[in-house]
C-alpha cells in the first residue's frame, strides 16, 4: 500500500471510530414504558458576529409512575441581538408519534426529525413559528463534562455531555415567516438526561473563541438536593484546546472550585495539575428567555436561557498567561423560580 493510501486508509479507520463513539454517547437512554425520564438532544449555534444564535431542542418528558402520559417536545429559540430580539416556542407531541434510537443519534418527534448529520422541523406557539432546515458536519470528538465512569452511576441522577463540539451548521431557520440563511455557523449537538433535572445550577458552553477558533469551553456549577441537605457548589470544567484537553472535572476539584453565580452573571475559579483557570460569563436581562421545564418526580423547574452571553477564560499554565474572550457564549441557570418580573415564555 503506498503512503497515500495508507493515510486515507488511516483517516478512513479514525472517522469510523469517532462515529462509533459519538453513536454511543447520543443514543437514547429512554426505552418505551419507562417513567421518571428526562432526555434532550439540542444544538445550539452562533453566527460569527455574536448578533445572531439558535437552539433547537428535542426532547422526550416521561413522568415518574405515568408511563403513558410521556410525550416528545420540540423547543427552539432564536436570538437576535438587533430585534426582534428573542423569539421562542415550545410544540409537545404524544410519544406515539415519537421513535428514539437505542443505538445511535436517530429522533422523530412528529414530523421532525434529528440524526448524526441533518436536522429539520417546525414548532409554534403563543402565536410564533420557528421552522429548520440544517445539516451539520466537523467538529471535535465527544466531550464529556464528568469523569466516564458516573454516566452509568445512579449518581448524579442528571447527566450532560457534547456529542460534536464545534460542529459547522448549513441551511436555513425560518422565523415567523423570514428565513435566515445559515452558511457555516458554528456551535455544537449535546445529550442530557435523568431521572430528574439538578436543583440548581449554572451552565456554560463557549464554541469558539475570538482570538481561538478551535477552543471548546464547557462549565457547570451545580448543586444538588439530598433528602433535607443541599451539597456545596460543584464546578466542573473542561476546556479543550485544538486536540489537547484540560479537564478540571473530578469530584473533589469540582467541589474545591470556587463557583459563584446570580442573574446574570457568573464566575469560577479552579485549579490543578492543567492550570488555574478564571472564568466570567455575563449578559443583560434582556438576552435570556424563562422557560419551564417539567421535573419527572413532580413540579417544575425554571431556566434562563441565554446564548449571546459574553465569556471572558484567563489560563493560567507552565509560566504563560492565556485569555480567551467570546461574544458568544451560552449561558443558563436552572433554578425553582424565575428573578421577580420574569415570566416564562415557554
């Protein structure tokens, strides 16, 4: 075999294995009949400017001891930084009209569907249409945001991670009758679920930064209910650097972390054997959108989306300082209630 065969044969054996492994991380964890699940697969996506984004979710909600009443929702939100500033919609559907895949990326959810490469759909409500037509493609190999070994713990019972980070989207999102034409935007497709959401946290995901097109930040501060006793904050950071990635994500780093959060800002800082790592990510009031999602044991919680939140990521390693900044960030925080005069839109 010459050398140039054997490289495409190489490259040929390394795309294959990454599929392989993104299959396994995107594929649904929710069977038919089961309560007490919460599952989600959603892609959010900025354009190079930081003025405009979207996030498309599909999720399926299955409340504990009601197996039939499960359903799917489609959940997509567009961002505008000149106006109409935040357009969002939530569409539920029964799961009979639903299928998820157990072995690789694959959901309908009514007449739309999500797989490895393509996304496309349509949801409305409260008198707004948000419809998609995308394909996706590149990108890093998964990112997970805890050690491997806790994704088949009972604990933490919320689990998230990044299928294909910085991943190039192409197509078309159509709101309320104009279309926008997506040439090459980046962002990333992510999977989460649990048998119920986190009792509070904040969550940051950065694809891209300004000066560093091929950094992927993805950051959390939780903390987490047990019986009558709240944990101390945890905050988990990884920071991926072209193919190197800084993980500042086990347990006890977690908790000696020292993350701090309100609307509408948030910061961290960690350290380790990777470096000591600052994080601050901000944004106005008026670039987050309340929405409501249902909790499998019972009630509700309340999130405040946002993703044109500003991140600014000082790097601290082996003698050198880095800083990393970027218009386009994504930033939530989960928690019982919304700030006083916010009401969910969704």
């Amino acid at each position: 075999m010459t050398a140039g065969r054997a490289a495409v044969a190489d490259l040929a054996q390394t795309v294959a294995m990454a599929t392989a492994t993104r299959d396994h991380w995107n594929a649904a964890r929710y069977a038919p009949g089961a309560s007490g699940h919460y599952e989600s697969w959603f892609q959010r996506v900025n354009d190079a400017t930081g003025q405009r984004a979207f996030w498309i979710r599909y999720t399926i909600f299955a409340p504990r001891d009601r197996p039939d009443a499960a359903v799917g929702e489609l959940w997509a939100i567009a961002f505008d930084r000149a106006g109409p500033h935040i357009v969002a919609v939530k569409q539920v559907h029964p799961i009979t009209a639903c299928s998820f895949s157990r072995e690789r990326l694959d959901v309908a959810i009514g007449a739309a569907h999500l797989d490895d490469t393509a996304l496309r759909g349509t949801a409305a409500s409260h008198g707004h249409t948000i419809a998609w037509d995308l394909r996706y493609a590149g990108g890093q190999p998964p990112l997970l945001l805890l050690p491997e070994r806790l994704y088949a713990a009972s604990i933490p019972r919320a689990k998230a991670l990044v299928g294909r980070p910085l991943a190039r989207f192409t197509g078309s999102l159509t709101v309320d009758g104009e279309t926008l034409v997506i040439a090459d935007w980046v962002g990333s497709q992510n999977h989460n679920w649990g048998a119920r959401h986190t009792d509070r946290y904040a969550w940051g995901q950065v694809a891209g930064f300004d000066d560093h097109p091929d950094a992927f930040l993805e950051c959390s501060t939780a903390r987490l209910k047990l019986g009558p006793l709240w944990t101390p904050p945890m905050s988990p950071v990884l920071l991926r650097l072209g193919d190197h990635t800084l993980a500042w994500n086990g347990l006890l780093r977690a908790l000696r972390a020292r993350g701090r959060y309100a609307p509408y800002d948030w910061q961290i800082d960690t350290s380790g054997p990777d470096g000591a790592l600052a994080i601050h990510i901000t944004a106005g009031a008026a670039d987050f959108v309340a929405l409501r999602y249902d909790n499998p044991p019972g009630g509700s919680k309340i999130c405040l989306n946002s993703k044109i939140a500003r991140c600014e990521v000082t790097l601290r390693r082996a003698g050198t300082t880095t800083v990393l900044r970027s218009s386009r960030a994504a930033f939530e925080i989960l928690d019982d209630t919304a700030p006083p005069g916010v009401q969910p839109a969704a």
